[in-house]
C-alpha cells in the first residue's frame, strides 16, 4: 500500500485495496474513528434542552450518539450508551430536563455529567469520571455540525481553506429542501466513489451536459491538508458567481467549488446553493451516498454546472460500477496517476496507505 513521493512515478492502489475483506474493516479503525463527520445542521436542535438521538455511519461505524443543547445553547455531543449496563440512554428526539437511562434509572446532565443512581449508596469509590457519558469532539461550519470520534486533524484548519473562497456566501441563510434530498445505493467500494469525484479528468468523456456549460481546459484542482478543492468555471453565458470585489477568484466566471473532506464528505457550492454529498460505506461491494440540499437563490437551481445533478450522478454511477467490475480480474493490479488531473485522487491514496500503515 506505498504511495510514491512523485506523482510522476506513483501508482495507484492496488485492486486488492478494494477487495480485500480485512481492509475494509481496517479503514474503520485507521481512517473513519480518526475523521471527522457531518452529522446534520443546527436545526436538530432548534430550542434549548433540545435531544437527538442518532447513529454515525449507520451500517459501518454504528456509533450511538446523542446531541444535545443546554439551558445556555450549549451544544454537546455524547454517547449515547449508558455507562452502567451499556443500555441506550435516549430513544426518542425531543425536549428533556435530564438524561435518564430507563433500564435501571441512572441520570445524567445535558453535558453527560453523572448526577444520580439509585441502589449505588453503598457502592464505594462510585461516582468516578468513567460513569460520566463519554464526551466527542464537536464543531461548527455555518449551520453545519460535524462530530470526531478520534480525530487526527484539525477540522478548523480545513474550515479556514474553504472559507477562503465561500466565506462571502451567507450559508446561515441557506435553507434546507428535503424534497431534493436522495440516497443513492452504488454497487462499489466507498473509496472508488471517491477517487472518482476527486478527479475532473472524466467530465468530457461521461458528462456531457456538464462539460456543455464547464470551460474544461480551465479546470483547476487544488489540494491542501485533508481537503482539496476543484474549481468549475462556467463557459461564456453560463450561470456563475458574483463574487464581491477583492475576492481571490475575482473577475474568474466560476461555476462551482467542489469540496472534498478526508475521507468521505463533499460540499459542492453553486450560485443557487449547497449540495452536500456524503458517502457512507456499507460493503467492500456496495455503498450509499446522500445527496442534501441547501438552496440560497431557487432562481438559479435550473442553470449552470448545478442543475442536472441527478443525472450527473448517474453517470457516475455507471462510470465506477464498471470500475468495480474491472477490479475483480485477475489481471488488474494498478494504474498510474495523470500529475496534471489527478492530484486530488494522488493525495487521497497517500492518505489512505498513510493512515493503514499508522494504525499497524
């Protein structure tokens, strides 16, 4: 699983990366406990002593956690096994004082703080830090939250780069539309989904609509710490952003920012709006992707590098699913990577072997 220095001599990761059972269950420890996720936005938690209960990467991490937002709008992500007997503590959204597990009636605060126990009066050394509910990492992006289990990277830092860029855009005025969102089931691995996004270099070959309103020969990949950026800028006439004087790309006609956080999560930018992408494992086989939408200007929705993401996304599932079927021959073992086009997918391999071999 080594990845050259060079991406004039490097090769892309091995079929067996995608086949291999034993991998797959690896990336769970090495990869996705060490990221960060999206785990919705702040309208989970619309009033205070607000609950929500959900599981991280449903499927594959299977993580039971609980959100919560105090009498201060404090926001706290916790998890949501109680620390007695491991039953779930919360079941339900909803508006609670405390958190009471009903198995045997432990209680805890908002903040996951151990206060009360019935039937421990004569426990001794009782109670201890560890019967406190386990508290993660958490961080805002706008209205977006995003949770670390373990995180081995500074989500802020990522947040910096892409402000940069669409900081100008007022993202809490975003409005989310549940009548666009779709899951998409894609028979491949979740890490061949991504290699695919990362790269332009197939939009004139499988996307023909795109590349209609895309001027190709300007397309930009960017690559920085545990994010890259790819910059669509729109042909003549197309849809594109007004950007505010003494923006980095002012005077550029640019269509869309395509964000890609480490390991699975995009966040594509278009004049109308935001839409999200997360890729969610579910075999070495087989994945779900979640397209959610947050519209600014509906206006806009129908033009542009924006407007036919369905069919855009089909496409690119018929691209990687092929792929995927290519992978299974005997006689496939890598490829090699174009350092004009490919510098997104590059790093993400880099990162990938890195973080396998960190966690030997």
């Amino acid at each position: 699983m080594e990845i050259n220095e060079r991406i004039e001599l490097a090769e892309t990761l091995p079929a067996d990366f995608y086949k291999n059972d034993t991998i797959f269950e690896e990336l769970k420890e090495s990869v996705f406990i060490k990221s960060w996720q999206w785990i919705g936005d702040i309208s989970l938690l619309p009033f205070k002593t607000n609950v929500y209960p959900f599981t991280l990467l449903e499927g594959y991490l299977n993580e039971p956690l609980l959100l919560t937002k105090d009498t201060n709008d404090n926001l706290n992500c916790l998890l949501n096994v109680c620390t007695h007997r491991a039953n779930l503590v919360i079941d339900d959204p909803g508006k609670y004082r405390s958190l009471t597990c009903s198995y045997h009636g432990r209680s805890f605060g908002l903040d996951g703080k151990f206060s009360r126990m019935p039937g421990f009066e004569k426990a001794e050394n009782f109670p201890r830090p560890c019967d406190d509910l386990k508290k993660f990492d958490l961080n805002r992006f706008g209205p977006h939250l995003f949770v670390g289990l373990e995180p081995n990277f500074d989500i802020q830092k990522v947040f910096d780069i892409m402000e940069e860029r669409i900081g100008f855009l007022p993202m809490d005025q975003f409005k989310p539309d549940a009548t666009r969102n779709k899951d998409y089931l894609v028979n491949c691995h979740w890490a061949l989904y991504c290699d695919n996004y990362l790269e332009g270099f197939h939009i004139p070959f499988v996307h023909e609509d795109l590349n209609q309103v895309l001027d190709f020969g300007t397309y930009e990949n960017l690559v920085y710490d545990h994010v890259t950026l790819q910059v669509g800028y729109a042909k003549d006439g197309e849809e594109h952003f007004d950007l505010p004087a003494g923006h980095i790309d002012d005077g550029k006609q640019v269509a869309a920012y395509y964000y890609w956080i480490f390991p699975n999560m995009m966040f594509n930018f278009y004049p109308w709006g935001l839409s999200l992408n997360i890729v969610k494992p579910i075999s070495k086989n087989r994945t779900k992707v979640s397209f959610i939408t947050y519209v600014y200007d509906e206006t806009k929705i129908e033009h542009g590098a924006g407007a036919v993401l369905d069919k855009v996304e089909r496409e690119d599932e018929f691209v990687v699913e092929s792929v995927q079927k290519g992978l299974q021959s005997r006689y496939y073992h890598s490829g090699r990577f174009s350092p004009t086009m490919e510098q997104g997918v590059y790093y993400f391999h880099k990162l990938l072997a890195n973080s396998l071999k960190a966690n030997k």
